[in-house]
C-alpha cells in the first residue's frame, strides 16, 4: 500500500500561537504531575517500547505531556511492517529524546487497533499532550518519515510548548546518539519565542527580523514573524467595529484586509482566505496588490503545505489570471 501523507501543518492554528505561553505552562504542570506519579521522564525512558492496552494510559497519554510520542501499529504477518519498524527504531535513536516510539501489535491490542480507526497497517500515528495526531499509513521511504517527523517535533514545541529532553550516555540501555551542534541561531530564536508567549509582540518581531537579516531562509523565524505581525496587528482593535465596516463597505480594501486578520486569528482561516480572494476579484492597481499581498503573508502563518492554503492559492491564480 502507498503511504498516505498526513500534514501536520493544518494542526498549528493561529489559535494555538496565542496559547504558547499557556501551552508551556500546562506542559510543564502536566510534566510535574507526571513526575509526582513515578512516569519516568523522557530523557530516563526507553526510546523504543512494546505498549499494550493495560499501560496505554501511562506509557502513551501520560508521557505524551512531556515528550510526543510516535505509535507504530504493526503486526508479524506484516512485511512492510518489517521495513517501517527497524526505520522508526533506528531514526527514534537518532532524534535522541525529540519523540519516543510506542509500538503496539495490532494482533494482541484490538481495541487499541479500533479506537485509532485503523484501516491497514504498518499504521503510523503520533500523541501530544494527549491527543492523536494521524500521520502515515505504508512503508514510507526515509526522506518523507523524517519530513513528517521534523513535522511533528516542531508541532509539539510551538502548539504544547513540548520538547522532549535529550538522552544521556548510557540511560536505559540505549546508545548514545551524537548530537548535533547547536544552530547559532538558536539563543535569537528563543528570545523571540519567549517575547511571543509574553505578549511582547514588539520585541517578537524585532527579534525574528534579526534572525532574518543574517538568515533571511530561516523557516522558524519567517512563520514566527507573520504570527507575531499578525497579532500585534490585531491587537486592540475593536473586533465588533471591524467586522461592521467591513460588512458595511465591501469595496473597501483596507476594511476587508482588516477583518481577514480577525478571522484567522479567531481560527477561521477558510473564511480569511475566501474574503480577500474576493476583494482581489473586484478590485485593480493598489487595491488589488494590497489585498493580494496580506493574503501571501496569512499563507505564510498558516504553513505552505496546508491543504487550505493550497486550495486557496489555486483560488488565486485564477482570480489574477
């Protein structure tokens, strides 16, 4: 069976970016909660383990408030499962405590195999902070599995504020996997994510300009900056006014680029899209560059790979062209 792609981009909303600094919190609480009942933290566990239904609760749900955790559905009738298995293990090692890797067998945890909806199997699946994110079916080759797992480390840092902890020499019985070298941008980055959660908008975005200027391809600081934008553009404005103007003046550019901004910082990004996709429609010059423009910066917040932004560049194209 061809593997089936699941994005995580679509998990990461706007909303969940005005929760940073809440997520991290509840993380940190669920962490302690997890400690205080003898959940063994990331960096002491096992990178790799069999889970059944009698430990799912504690080994899965529990610790994913600490650390994602990856579920490898397979079976030993499975061949391709022989293939995804070892891959999993093996990158689980390599990622060094960024995630860890539950495996369940399907045969002997039916109830597991149904509440996930699993169809076939190898089934790949993962959980943060509780909840299940689906994300492949199939033997994938490496270079996607790796995609999606960057995917799902990145996810679970700027949704939960999760970031697993590295495992040291020699814990559990697991070997050692080098780490890689810091990137030098990595100090920058933090302030920047730290005045965003803060509510400090102003020093977010200086902060990601500057990470910018010396790396400008830098993929962190660009999303992080179109959120931080985003919200100190909004931030103050009398919702109920924007919403009445731009309901009251269709023709009006600005009042219309002004409610998008609400709509996708309330979550409702389809809505975003298709409002300024119309003001592009019926307006030329300026007006249209203007509208044009706001709509690459929201696809920019939401991530190139969601399905929504695809749909609505094609949207797009076709009112341009």
């Amino acid at each position: 069976m061809q593997p089936r792609n699941m994005s995580m981009s679509g998990v990461v909303d706007l909303a969940a970016v005005k929760a940073a600094g809440e997520a991290k919190q509840k993380a940190e609480q669920a962490r302690a909660e997890a400690a205080r009942q003898g959940v063994p933290a990331a960096g002491a566990a096992r990178l790799v383990f069999d889970v059944d239904e009698a430990g799912f609760e504690q080994d899965v749900l529990q610790r994913s408030a600490e650390v994602p955790v990856v579920i490898d559905f397979w079976a030993d009738w499975c061949e391709p499962c022989k293939q995804l298995g070892p891959l999993l293990e093996r990158l689980a090692a390599e990622y060094a405590g960024r995630f860890v890797l539950a495996k369940v067998d399907v045969e002997a945890n039916q109830l597991l195999f149904q509440e996930f909806g699993v169809q076939s199997i190898p089934a790949v699946f993962a959980v943060v902070a509780g909840q299940a994110l689906p994300l492949f079916q199939g033997a994938a080759p490496e270079a996607q599995v790796r995609g999606v797992l960057d995917q799902l480390v990145a996810v679970a840092e700027q949704r939960f504020g999760i970031v697993g902890a590295p495992v040291a020499a020699g814990e559990a019985g697991e070997v050692p996997v080098p780490q890689a070298p810091p990137s030098p941008y990595d100090s920058a980055l933090s302030a920047a994510h730290e005045a965003l959660d803060a509510g400090d908008l102003g020093g977010a975005v200086r902060a990601y300009k500057n990470v910018l200027s010396t790396d400008p391809a830098n993929a962190e600081a660009k999303l992080g900056l179109a959120q931080a934008e985003l919200l100190q553009r909004v931030q103050g404005v009398d919702a109920q006014q924007v919403r009445k103007a731009a309901a009251d003046a269709p023709g009006d550019v600005a009042a219309q680029i002004a409610a998008a901004d609400l709509d996708l910082v309330g979550g409702h990004v389809e809505d975003a899209f298709g409002r300024l996709i119309d003001t592009v429609k019926r307006t030329a010059g300026e007006e249209r560059d203007a509208a044009r423009v706001r709509l690459l910066e929201l696809f920019e917040v939401v991530g190139a790979e969601d399905p929504r932004v695809k749909a609505a560049r094609t949207a797009l194209s076709r009112a341009l062209f």
